[in-house]
C-alpha cells in the first residue's frame, strides 16, 4: 500500500473525508478566499458570493468556525455587528486553495480540451446505439 495514502479513508465516517468535504464545497471556498483579504461582515460576504442564501452562509461560517478556521467576533452595538477572519489555520488552509487555483488555471485549457473530447465520443456512441433501433 501506498504509504501516502494510508490515511485516505472512503468511508462516510473518517474524520479525513469529513473535513475535505466541508472545506472543499464551494461556499467554504469562496468564503476562505474573501477572508484572505480582509476582516468582512455578514452582510458583506454575502454581497460578495453570487447565489449564496443567507442560510447557507450562515450554515457554512458556522462550520469554518466550529473546524478552527475561521474566528467569530461579535460587537454589543445595536444593531449587533458581527465580523469574521480566518484563524492562523485557515490562513494556511488558503494556501493550499491558492496551490488548487494555480493548478487549475494551468491545465484549463487540456481538461476544457478533454471535456470537449468526451462530449463528441458520448454524442457519437448515443447516436451509434440508437440507430439500431430507428430501423
């Protein structure tokens, strides 16, 4: 067995694919990148990531902060003002996105090639398996 992978689990269970998962979706992204930058409010990440409902956000800063990576501070102002920053963990976190980010931005162009690949070989197998049955 791979020494690198030993600690790769497939099961629903291990603690390794549970926090992939949360830091990996899409709104965890978003809002780790935004917190790169800067201290920002509720309302201001919400602003900032188009499609995201408030209850997700909600839900979703909830998680970073409950896994360490990203700190809750809240002001006794009225109206309540609430703001959030990563943590010195999810700083590092970020990094490892923005190695992500670059990868991607290198091999766009081959998996866009790929994508369009696979997309006229199943368009060509469909077309083959129904014209049997056109006759």
């Amino acid at each position: 067995m791979d020494d690198q992978v030993v600690q790769w689990d497939t099961r629903a269970d291990c603690d390794v694919r549970k926090i992939l998962d949360r830091v990996a979706d899409k709104w965890s992204l978003l809002v780790i990148a935004l917190l790169d930058r800067r201290t920002m409010r509720f309302s201001e990440l919400r602003r900032a990531i188009d499609g995201v409902s408030q209850r997700m956000l909600t839900v979703t800063l909830r998680q970073l902060e409950r896994d360490g990576l990203v700190t809750r501070t809240v002001y006794p102002v009225v109206p309540p003002r609430v703001e959030y920053e990563l943590t010195a963990l999810g700083f590092s976190l970020h990094e490892v996105i923005k190695s992500l980010v670059v990868w991607t931005e290198e091999h766009q162009r081959e998996i866009s090639d790929a994508r369009t690949a696979y997309d006229e070989r199943t368009t060509e197998e469909e077309r083959l398996l129904q014209a049997p049955m056109a006759r």
